[in-house]
C-alpha cells in the first residue's frame, strides 16, 4: 500500500487544482493507498509524491491530471 502527498501553493489558489488530482487518483486507486494528503505549500509549489519519491513537479512539466495518474500508477498497482 502506498502514501501520496499533493503539496499544492495556497497563495496560488492551486486548491481546486489539488483537489482534482486527489479525485483522479482515489477514483484510480483508492483500494491500493494507506493515505492521501494535500500539504498546503507557498512560491508556486505543485507536486505529487507517492511513498516520498517525486512523480510530478509543475517547475518541471505543464499540469495534466492523466500524465499524473499514469506517473503514480507504477508506483501504487502490483505492490
């Protein structure tokens, strides 16, 4: 079972992005986490952990909730 962190810039208004990444994600593979958690950040911060390894930064890639799913689909399926 695995933990994911979607660390998101409140001063941002990245909530409603959070949020819709969070659904994604449960809808996917709610039967395979411990935990998900929103971790409210500041300076712009978007990324998505699973069990402390990065799968996604905004800095590094555009914000797309498939790409995402996909990312942390290897990490939580089959373990």
């Amino acid at each position: 079972m695995s933990t994911i962190e979607i660390e998101y810039c409140v001063p941002c208004g990245f909530l409603d992005r959070a949020l819709t990444v969070e659904e994604a994600i449960c809808r996917q593979f709610a039967d395979q986490l411990d935990r998900i958690s929103l971790v409210m950040g500041d300076h712009g911060v978007f990324i998505v952990r699973v069990d402390d390894e990065v799968v996604f930064d905004k800095a590094d890639d555009p914000l797309d909730v498939d790409d995402i799913v996909r990312r942390v689909r290897p990490y939580v399926v089959g373990r």
